[in-house]
C-alpha cells in the first residue's frame, strides 16, 4: 500500500469512528433515548424488529446498541480488534437499515441503498484491508 493509499484509509477509519463515537455517545447521555420508536415503525420485518422492544428485551437493545456504536467508535479511533468490530458493526447497520426500508425506497430520495449501506461497505473495506493495521493498534498487537 502506498502513502497516499495508507492516509486514505487512515482518514477514513478515524471520519467513521467520530461518527460511530458520537452517534454512540448521543444515545448514552441521553437519559430518555430508547430504539422503541424507531423499531416499532419498522416498515420491514415488522414482529421481528417488535420484538426487540418487549419489555424484557427493550433494555438489552438500548445497551447493545448504545454501546455496540460507541465502542465501534473507539475501536476505529484507535485502530483496535478493527476487522472484528467492522463485521458486528456490519450487522448492526443491516439492523438500522431494514426498519425504515420501504422497498425500493429507504428515504424520499434514496433508492435501495442509504448511509447504512454505505457505511456498511466501508466497514466491510476496514475489514479486507486491514485497515487497523494502517497507524492503529492493530499493528502494535500484530507482533506481540
């Protein structure tokens, strides 16, 4: 990999882990934030996605995903276990994307694809190249 090619990649891991860090964040200090709404509008897989928001599971939910964003945030801010939090972080954007997917259409202007893809690829992007290797931790822990 090349200069150019290694600040790329470096300024696009730490771009989505700012991102994923402060969505995270958000969610965290906010003592009323829950994904019951957003969930139970799911407009795809509408009992699968309701169900995620019984009683008994909502809190698990909110946790996961409080706390799954923010510590993606981290992992891509430092460069940590970066190949293993892009595959969970995968996930969870697949998990944003089909509530609100009105088939074709995901928004007013949008058609099949949305951010949750998109960042869902560039996830997948880390993941194959290695991206935590390129200035982050993941290089340090490589010789160890």
């Amino acid at each position: 990999m090349n200069k150019f090619q290694k600040v790329s990649l470096f300024l696009l891991r730490i771009s989505m882990g700012w991102i994923m860090l402060y969505a995270g964040l958000a969610k965290v200090t906010d003592p009323g934030w829950s994904a019951a709404p957003y969930l139970q509008n799911a407009q795809t897989f509408h009992k699968f996605f309701a169900w995620f928001t019984q009683p008994g599971i909502l809190p698990i939910t909110n946790f996961v995903n409080e706390w799954g964003l923010t510590l993606l945030g981290v992992s891509l801010l430092l460069g940590l276990l970066v190949r293993w939090s892009s595959f969970l972080g995968i996930l969870l954007m697949l998990l944003y994307y089909f509530p609100v997917l009105t088939f074709p259409y995901i928004k007013p202007n949008s058609l099949i694809i949305d951010d949750h893809i998109a960042y869902a690829v560039v996830l997948l992007l880390f993941a194959a190249m290695n991206a935590g290797k390129v200035w982050g931790l993941d290089s340090k822990f490589k010789r160890l």
